[in-house]
C-alpha cells in the first residue's frame, strides 16, 4: 500500500496537477455527468500554468504526494475561507486523499481564524465535503458554454 503526504504546491506541479484534474473529469466524471458536461467542463481547464498563476496570487494549494514526491491528489484554499479545486487522481482514488487534503486546509484556516469554509462542490466531491462537515446550502444550477450543469453550495462554520 502506498504511503502519501501532503505538502504545499510547487510551480513544477503546474503540468501533472493539469493533466490530473482533465483526466478526473474524464474518467471518474461520466459517474455523475453526462458526456457534453464533461466535456464542457474539462474544456475549462486548459491552461496547464493556471494553478502556478493562482499561487502566485495568494491561492494555498495542498498536494497530497505518494512516495515518490508525485501528486496524486490536490485541493486549493483562498484565504477568505473559500475551497476549490479539490481532485484526485483516478489511479488513486478509494484512498482517503480528499479527506486528508480538506483536513490540512481546515487546520490551515483555522491558524488564520477563518470562521467559515466554502465551496461549490460537484456531484463527484460532494461526498467528500460532507465527510468533512459541510452542509449543502442550495444546489446551483447553471450554464457553461451551452450546456446545463449543476454543483452544490456548501459551507462549514469554524468555531
């Protein structure tokens, strides 16, 4: 079984963390979506130095890392409390990695007395917000290029 931990994100990243949000949204998308969302919405994802720019400007993105220092899942946290970009490798998927991830950015906001985290999560990652406390505020329906799609609101008060 492979050991993993979490650490902060490195513009080398930048390309493998691209390349696993579009093939996320690929292959474990179809789960939950139809194939004209997922296209749609892995389509937004195109620009592989994204992550690095959003760093660059005050985004914490966490990795979560195997043995050999490769990402295998991520999640990013903006200082206002607000999470996003929570995805994971479908070659490591069932191992527990968005729960930990959420967990580090929960002790992080905490250490900056965030009183409220939030998101809008997918179908996909719902689950794995409720795990960690959230609550659905209300489910979001909306368009992307075209094509209905949905996520959920979801917040998690820190007291």
């Amino acid at each position: 079984m492979s050991r993993y931990s979490i650490r902060r994100f490195r513009a080398e990243d930048s390309a493998a963390l691209h390349a696993m949000t579009v093939e996320a949204i690929e292959n474990i998308g179809s789960a939950r979506y139809s194939n004209e969302q997922i296209a749609v919405w892995s389509g937004r994802h195109n620009n592989p130095s994204r992550l690095a720019d959003l760093a660059a400007n005050g985004a914490v993105i966490f990795v979560a890392v195997d043995e050999c220092d490769a990402p295998a899942a991520f999640a990013m946290f903006e200082k206002d409390g607000h999470l996003d970009q929570l995805y994971c490798s479908p070659d490591h998927s069932r191992k527990g990695l968005p729960d930990r991830l959420l967990a580090t950015a929960e002790d992080y906001a905490r250490a900056l007395s965030v009183s409220r985290l939030y998101t809008e999560a997918s179908e996909l990652a719902r689950p794995a917000f409720e795990r960690a406390g959230y609550m659905v505020t209300h489910r979001r329906d909306f368009d992307l290029d075209g094509v209905a799609i949905h996520n959920y609101a979801m917040e998690k008060p820190l007291k």
